[in-house]
C-alpha cells in the first residue's frame, strides 16, 4: 500500500478552465464524471482517458495510477470531480 494524502482536489473541474496543473507529484488520480455523456479527459497533454456519464455508473470514481501533472476535461460542456493522491 503506498501510503499518501490528497494533493489536488477539484469538485467542479470544466471544459472551460482548459489543462490545470497539479503542482505535486501524484501516486493516482480520481476521476467522476459529472454530466450526463461519457466525458474524455486528458492528462500530462498525451493520455486520454474516458469517463462513463454519471447517470451510466452509479457514481463511481475512475483511478488512474502514476503521476501526473496536468488534467484537462476535453469534451465540450461537461464536468468532472477530481483528486489526486501524491
């Protein structure tokens, strides 16, 4: 078990706040879709990642393990919640 705490937390993460930098280095990030659609996130520029639609998973959060130092929600007027453990 790797032992961290929360270093970047976001509960209302936009399409319209563009790539936010996680100023720590991360162990995993935590991701929940909060629009009705699939939302693709891209983290550190280059790795897609897509969320199920909220009404589609029962609320669960998506772990994506390693560091990561930037996270951006590129599917057009939809939102997400987010940390990240370092």
């Amino acid at each position: 078990m790797i032992d961290g705490h929360i270093v970047f937390s976001d509960t209302a993460l936009a399409t319209s706040d563009g790539e936010t930098t996680i100023s720590h280095h991360t162990y995993s990030i935590h991701m929940l879709a909060l629009s009705n659609n699939d939302v693709e996130v891209k983290l550190n520029g280059k790795h897609s990642v897509i969320l199920p639609a909220s009404n589609d998973h029962g609320h669960g959060y998506v772990v994506v393990p390693g560091d990561y130092n930037t996270v951006e929600v590129v599917t057009a007027t939809s939102q997400i919640a987010v940390f990240a453990i370092g």
